[in-house]
C-alpha cells in the first residue's frame, strides 16, 4: 500500500473495501488494534458501520484480512529476490535480509504490525493471530529450502538464527537500543551464512580434515 503521508489525496477514488482497509491500516498501524473503533475505522474511510460489515463480518475478521495484505507483502518479497537471483540461493537470502533493513526506518516510528499485534492479541485463536502464525510457519519453510539451496549442512539451524536476526533487529530498532541496525544485520548476516558454509575439503581429505601424520 502506498504511504499514509499520500492516503487522503486517493481514498476517495479507492473502492469502498479497499479504502476500509486502507484506513483500518494506518489506523491499526499507529494507533493499536485495541484502541481503534470500527466507528473510527468508518469516518477515517468515509463511509459507515453498516458499510463495513457489509464487507467483514467481524472486525476481528478485518483485522485478520489487514495482517493477511501484510504478510503477502513479505512474501512477495521472497518472490523477487528469487526471480533477482535465480539459483544463487545465498544472493536470496542476503536480498530479503536487505529487504528488512530497507524498511527499518519505518519500523522506528511504527513498529512491526506483526509483533505489535501480537501483543495485542493473547488468544491464539483469534483469526488474525492464526493468521500471522500460518504466515511466519511459511516464511521458516522458504527460508530452509533457501538455506538448503545454498548447500548449508544444518539448513533448519541457519534458518532459526537468520530468523532471530531479521526479527530482533526490528526490535531493536523499535526500542532504539542499536545504532545503524540495518548496517549491522547485514553484516551479521552474512557471517552466519559464511559461518554456516561447509569446510572446503582439502586434496586427498574428502571430510576436510588434516591429513594424519
């Protein structure tokens, strides 16, 4: 979706689902889950209550929809990077970690929608937390045949310290306690798919290993 900062010159043109979801979202975004009305929801999209649930049953089900066009951007970041990359599966992943840092500095000011509605939603059964943890199962799976693609020997491993950077560095820029975390993911990236590389074995020693004396 196209920035908030942009958001009132278009809604009006926008059709009438599109723009509940485009206030739901800037609305979600800074303000909380919790906090935001489907009134509110109604006057920011200009139309009404009725018309919302015209279109979602729940505003729990809107919610859900909201994080659903979130996660499809991430994804869709997986799909270009390997449409850029086409079998340099380590090119792939350093992509969608530079995708992360990109959006950093909006993540400062706002925050991850994902962790944000987490917090904000205990109940693991909520729709929209289901659909956040169906979401982060999927990215895992891409990320180990990456992993698996680039000749790792403990694919699932490298994929849970990646994970761990990509998502701790979004909150570490969120609380502010790193300077430069975009610049630092990066490197630290790149030293784990570089830690995670297999030892070049040496003429004569199939495993690596020194030759015995």
């Amino acid at each position: 979706m196209e920035t908030t900062a942009r958001r009132p010159s278009r809604v009006a043109k926008l059709p009438p689902r599109e723009r509940i979801l485009d206030a739901a979202e800037e609305l979600f975004q800074s303000e909380g889950i919790r906090r935001v009305g489907v009134q509110a929801i109604a006057e920011k999209a200009e139309t009404t209550k009725m018309a919302i649930y015209r279109h979602f049953d729940t505003k729990d089900a809107l919610v859900a929809e909201w994080l659903r066009i979130v996660a499809a951007d991430y994804q869709a970041a997986f799909d270009r990077v390997e449409a850029e990359f086409p079998d340099e599966p380590r090119e792939q992943i350093l992509g969608l970690a530079r995708f992360i840092a990109e959006g950093l500095p909006a993540i400062s000011h706002r925050g991850c929608p994902f962790i944000n509605s987490l917090a904000e939603l205990p109940d693991r059964s909520h729709p929209a937390r289901q659909v956040i943890e169906q979401h982060k199962a999927h990215q895992a799976r891409r990320l180990t045949a990456m992993c698996t693609a680039a000749g790792l020997p403990d694919p699932e491993q490298a994929t849970a310290e990646i994970t761990f950077l990509l998502e701790g560095a979004q909150v570490s820029t969120q609380n502010g306690s790193i300077a430069h975390p975009g610049d630092h993911l990066m490197n630290i990236v790149r030293a784990t798919l570089d830690r995670h590389q297999p030892t070049p074995a040496t003429p004569g020693t199939p495993s690596g290993r020194p030759p015995r004396g």
